[in-house]
C-alpha cells in the first residue's frame, strides 16, 4: 500500500513534514536514529526477524528535519532544466512555485539519487530509514545485498514497512499511518515466566551396611562406571543387569544410558569390581 501520512502528525505538526520535534521520536542505539514510535516499534521488530535470518542490517537515514531535506534537495536538485526528475515546489511547502531538475554530474554525467520535496520526505515524518547493511566485519556499512533485499521484499510488509521508492532499494517507510500489525505484536509479548527451578537433588542415604554408588556412562562412551564418588569400578553390562537387580533395596534405581542412578550395595560386592582410577 501507499505510504499514509499519519493524521494525528498532520494535527499535531501540521501538513510539512520535518517538524516533528526530536523529544517527540523515538530514539535509537546509534546516534541520530529516530523514528514516530509506531514505526520504531515496527522497525524493531523487523530488524530483530533480519537478524534471525542471519542479516545484519544498519540504519543509515532515519528523522529529518525540513531543513536537512531543504539542503539535501538543493544539492540534488535546481532551476536548470536538465529533463531529469522534475519537481514542482510550492509554497505551501515553504517552496517557491517552480519546478527544480536533478543537477547532473559534470564529471560522471551521472544524477544523483532521488530527494522529495522539502515538506513531503517520508523521513520527515519519522517514518522511513535508508537501510544499509554490514557485511565484511569492518567499520563502514554496504549497501543491501541481493539476498536482504529479497528478504525484505518478502517480509517487510508483514511489519509494515515497504521499499516506497521503487529507484531505492534502500529507502523503507512505514506505510500504516499508526496500525501495529500482528507480527509486531507477537514480536513485543513479554517473554513468559522462568520455569520454577527444579527441587534440590537430595543424594539418597545408603542403610546401615550398606554403600551407595552412582552408575555413570560418559556422553562419548558406551562404557559404565560405578562410582561413589570417590572410587571409580569398570562396569560390565552383566553387573549393569545386576545393578539393575540390586534396587530391590528400596531406592529408585535410574539408568537411562547416559547418567547415572543411586543404587545400594553392599561394600563386599563393589569391593569385588575392578577398579578404573580415579573419579
Ligand atoms: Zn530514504
């Protein structure tokens, strides 16, 4: 959908954009990134779901003032009629009724990037970011790659952000006018509760004449050990089934296959296993 000037920013500020005041935006981490907060919280959830999907995407250009768009459009754009880009300035954008053309590079012969009138940027209204990304590691940001572009075409939209600018593949703007979509909702759900912890491991205690030891098997290994935490017995899988015989003490003898269980026996019985050094 088209981008949608937020009416309550048109009450609140007038029809020029630019003229939000900054302690009216939301702030971000880097220095100079603001945004209108529905499209802060859209934007955050947005890059949080990039990042999931392996992007590290940066933003270069977000709020503008008028008078920041007023300078980028005349570095861009002047009276000369080059044929190019041709916009109409009025004056109730603080304009002055002519048409400017983009300046062409004398050098490149190249015309710079497209800048909107002052009074109608997108980024005046808080609402858009020039999205950037960083893909070697080192300090400066590259611009979107292939992939994150066709990641955002896909799913931008969900978080209400388009490319608006079809000449820009940088250039996203949060269309909504101030409607938080689901996923943005779903994004910003407090996180459920902790589980309780688990109740304190109370190590059973052996009867009287009795020795308690644990059977371990190591993750990498498909050996048995007996232990009580001081000794360390090589175990066979006849001992385990004996092992096994050996809960008939009462205690709960466990053994998945890969720790451990209590087990009761009698000092006589573990004295008879080999020994394999130290716990
Ligand atoms: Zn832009």
């Amino acid at each position: 959908m088209p981008f949608v000037v937020p009416s309550i920013l048109v009450q609140q500020y007038g029809p020029v954009s630019g003229r939000i005041p900054f302690d009216a935006l939301v702030t971000g981490g880097t220095p100079g990134w603001r945004l209108w907060l529905p499209a802060a919280r859209c934007h955050r959830a947005m890059m949080a779901a990039a990042r999931t999907a392996g992007f590290d995407p940066r933003s270069t250009g977000t709020y503008r003032t008028y008078e920041r768009q007023v300078s980028l459009f005349k570095e861009r754009y002047s009276w000369t009629n080059t044929g190019v880009g041709r916009k109409f300035w009025p004056v109730s954008l603080g304009g002055d009724d002519h048409y400017w053309w983009k300046i062409q590079n004398p050098v490149t012969k190249k015309y710079p990037a497209d800048a909107a009138v002052p009074g109608t940027s997108e980024h005046g209204w808080g609402c858009a970011d020039d999205v950037a990304e960083e893909l070697d590691g080192d300090a400066p940001v590259e611009s979107i790659s292939a992939a994150f572009h066709i990641w955002l075409t896909i799913n931008a939209r969900d978080y209400g952000f388009e490319q608006t600018n079809r000449s820009e593949n940088w250039h996203w703007a949060y269309t909504l006018g101030g409607v938080i979509p689901p996923l943005v909702l779903i994004y910003e759900q407090p996180l459920p509760p902790p589980p309780p912890p688990p109740p304190p491991i109370v190590p059973p205690v052996a009867p009287k004449g009795k020795k308690m030891i644990y059977l371990v098997r190591a993750w990498n290994s498909t050996e048995v050990y007996a232990t009580d935490g001081l000794q360390k017995w090589h175990y066979n899988p006849t001992q385990y089934q004996w092992a096994k015989n050996m809960s008939v003490f009462g205690f709960p003898f466990v053994f998945d296959g890969s720790t451990g269980g209590p087990l009761v026996v009698d000092p006589d019985v573990i004295d008879q296993l080999p020994l394999a050094g130290g716990t």
